[in-house]
C-alpha cells in the first residue's frame, strides 16, 4: 500500500528510535508528505546493502526497510499503554510512562 500523501498514518518499525523529542519510540503517526528514493531523501545514491526508499512523515523520515505495518488514521491515542508481567504466579499491570507512539505532526517551534 502506497501512502497517500496528505493523509495520517500510523506507521510501526521494526527497531526502536530516538525521534525529535529524545525519547524512544516503536511507532509514528503523522501527515504523509512523500515516499521518496534514497537519492531524493539523503542525498545520496545508498548501494543494495541500503534501503533504497525513505517515508517522509510529519517531521520525520522513516527507512523503508524498517517499516513494520502501515495504517491510515485520521487520530491515534497517545495515552500511554500498560505493561503486564507474570512473576511467581501474580500477574502484575504496570503504566508505562509515555506512549509509544511519537507525534510527527507536533510543532516544536511552537510549543
């Protein structure tokens, strides 16, 4: 599935990554702006040991090879999920601290 640019997505990666913010994330949600070669996205031409296409997302890029699933969606939740763990027969909930998926339609010249 191509994106089409201008709508939201909620995109999942394969590996964790620092966005923008500093903090680490598994998933993006934000505007489609482009789907674009590495010479258009980096610059450079990258060899067949590189990805060779680049998802430009909010104010983020995405490798093509690290992209996991692609969902269109207007709105995402970005309360932050639950973690469940089992230890000696007790199930225990924690809340994770913040969400794991990172706005790329944030603004950060204005707040």
């Amino acid at each position: 599935m191509k994106p089409q640019i201008g709508k939201k997505y909620l995109i999942t990666t394969d590996n964790w990554f620092f966005a923008p913010d500093g903090e680490s994330y598994r998933a993006v949600w934000g505007t489609a702006k482009a789907v674009l070669t590495s010479e258009d996205a980096l610059g450079v031409k990258t060899n067949s040991k590189s990805t060779n296409w680049y998802v430009s997302i909010g104010n983020m890029m995405i490798a093509g090879c690290q992209i996991h699933y692609v969902i269109q969606s207007d709105a995402v939740s970005f309360e932050p999920g639950i973690s469940e763990i089992e230890h000696a027969g007790q199930r225990h909930v924690n809340r994770l601290p913040i969400t794991r998926i990172y706005n790329a339609d944030v603004d950060f010249a204005n707040g």
